[in-house]
C-alpha cells in the first residue's frame, strides 16, 4: 500500500506552524486541507486530550461564527498525534492566506473565558473531559512562537 501523503512529511525536520498539507477538488470547488501543527513532532510532549477537545470546540466555534470563513469552513479538529490540529476550507488557499484567520482564532481562544461552547452532556459525548486553562495557555504559546512573526520557515513543509 502507497503512504498517505501526511504520512510523507518529514515529521523529524517539522516545526510548528501553518502548512498546507493538500488541496482536493470537489466537484468545480477547491478543498484545501492546513496542517495547524502547534508542537514540535517526536520532540515536544504531545497536548492531552482535555486541551485537545476545549481547542477544537472553541476553534470550531469561532470558525463557523466567523463573518467571511463561516460558510467555507468544512472541519476544524485534532490529529490523532495530538500534535496539531487539521482546517479544512472550501477555497484554494496558500498557508499565508489564513494567518490572520488563524491568529485571530488562537486570540479567541487565549482570551476565553466561561463556559466552553457545547460542553454539555446534550450537546457532547465527553463534556467532561476539557481544560480551559490549558487551551488558553497553549493558544498564547501558539500565538507567541509561531503566528506572531511568522515566515516562510514555518509556512512551507521542509524538504
């Protein structure tokens, strides 16, 4: 069997930062799948799952929220390595293109406060399990290394 392209990346050589990790065509519509990779692979301890599911709920919440991205947001949620976090939207994107998109969320989801959208049992099967705190410590970190100041090293998967 062929390896996925995800599983080609040099994950030895990947820092975090804002990739493109594929583009799909759907019909006449482009997908363009980010790798939001906010730890270092293989070096770095991976983020718990608390963190994980608080991040994907307030990212997916301020995504779909969101006035111009709200309608071409397709899915936003966590690798299984708990490394990072995949962004799919409806567009033909360069990794340049949603770094504001992105720190604003990041900066949504440092300032966050309160009750975590849809951490409820009604609305989610493991309501319990989130970190609020967590996630806003790892979206400042996010935001401070990677997205504030960011360039090319951080923006193009390495060779």
């Amino acid at each position: 069997m062929e390896k996925i392209a995800s599983f080609t990346i040099d994950h030895i050589k990947l820092n975090p930062g804002v990739y493109v990790s594929r583009k799909d065509t759907v019909g006449a519509e482009t997908i363009t799948t980010f790798d939001l990779r906010m730890t270092s692979p293989n070096e770095e301890p991976v983020m718990n799952t608390a963190e994980v599911h608080t991040i994907e709920h307030l990212g997916a919440t301020f995504l779909r929220n969101h006035p111009e991205y709200g309608s071409k947001t397709i899915y936003f949620g966590p690798m299984g390595c708990r490394t990072g976090f995949y962004l799919l939207l409806a567009g033909d994107y360069s990794s340049r293109d949603i770094v504001p998109l992105m720190t604003q969320m990041y900066e949504f989801i440092r300032d966050f406060r309160g009750e975590v959208p849809g951490a409820s049992p009604k609305d989610c099967g493991n309501y319990l399990d989130m970190n609020l705190p967590m996630a806003n410590f790892l979206a400042e970190r996010y935001l401070e290394n990677v997205l504030y100041g960011i360039d090319d090293s951080r923006l193009v998967y390495p060779d």
